[in-house]
C-alpha cells in the first residue's frame, strides 16, 4: 500500500462542480501535459466513485464518504509534492480538510474561496466559475441561479 493525498469536501459540491475546479485551476497545466481532462465513472454503488485523469495522473473520488465527522466526498491521489500541490489548489477554491500523508492522520482545515455561508455570495462564485456571469451583470446572476435550481432540483 502507498501513501496518498487526501482532500475530504463538503457534499454540496456535484463531481461537475470538481472536475470544473480541477479544470480551472489546473488549465495551464492540463494544457501544457497534453493529456487532457478526463472523468470516468469506474464504479456505481451507493457511494459513488469516479476516476479523473488529468496531468498524466488518476485521481479517485468517492462522494458520500462516511468519515466521523460525517459525510464528504473524497479526493485521493498519490501521496508527493505534486499531489500535494495539486490538491492544495483544489482546496483553495472549494475549502476542505488536507490529509498531505494518509499514514500520519493529520488535517489541515483550508478555507476556500467558495466556503461562504452567505447563500448569495455561493451563487455569485458558482456563476462566476461556470462563466455564467460578466462583471455587474445583475440579470446573468438570476439566471445562473435559476440554472442552480434546476441542477439541484430545488
């Protein structure tokens, strides 16, 4: 067994919602592997699994995790410097708990930039992330909202 990285997120976030992360904050990267980004679904259970490839790299990801502290969906990768980095931007934008070294069971809190409580301030960054919305565009916010709503069935 090898050690790995670990980032638990809360369940609100869809794997749309990290792939578009992964994609955002790691585009110059993705770009310059010329792999590509890629999401697999590689098992369907009651907790749901799925692999992302990206960077030359396999991410697992496994949303409902049951941990004490309650549900979240968890990213694994490799446990070095790069994944560690890579995690840690991923983090930055959707908040999480960091385990850099699963062998040691320490977390590290990182409060993203999406980890707002304000119910307004997360749809505003949701549609900012989906390009949803153009700088003091009032109407293009309703209307990412309303996709929201749709997507989660609200």
């Amino acid at each position: 067994m090898s050690i790995s990285t670990h980032l638990f997120i809360g369940n609100r976030w869809t794997i749309e919602d990290i792939a578009k992360t992964i994609q955002s904050v790691r585009k110059e990267q993705i770009e310059k592997d010329g792999k590509g980004f890629k999401v697999e679904s590689c098992h369907r259970t009651a907790i749901g699994m799925f692999q992302f490839f990206f960077e030359g790299r396999m991410m697992f990801v496994h949303s409902g995790s049951e941990t004490p502290l309650g549900r979240f969906t968890l990213l694994s990768l490799g446990g070095n410097n790069h994944a560690i980095e890579i995690m840690e931007s991923i983090a930055n934008v959707l908040g999480g708990l960091l385990e850099k070294n699963d062998c040691d069971g320490q977390l590290e809190f990182i409060r993203g930039k999406l980890c707002d409580d304000d119910g307004l301030q997360y749809h505003l960054k949701y549609a900012i992330i989906y390009n949803d919305l153009e700088y003091d565009d009032i109407e293009g916010l309703r209307e990412s909202v309303d996709k929201w709503n749709k997507r989660h069935k609200l």
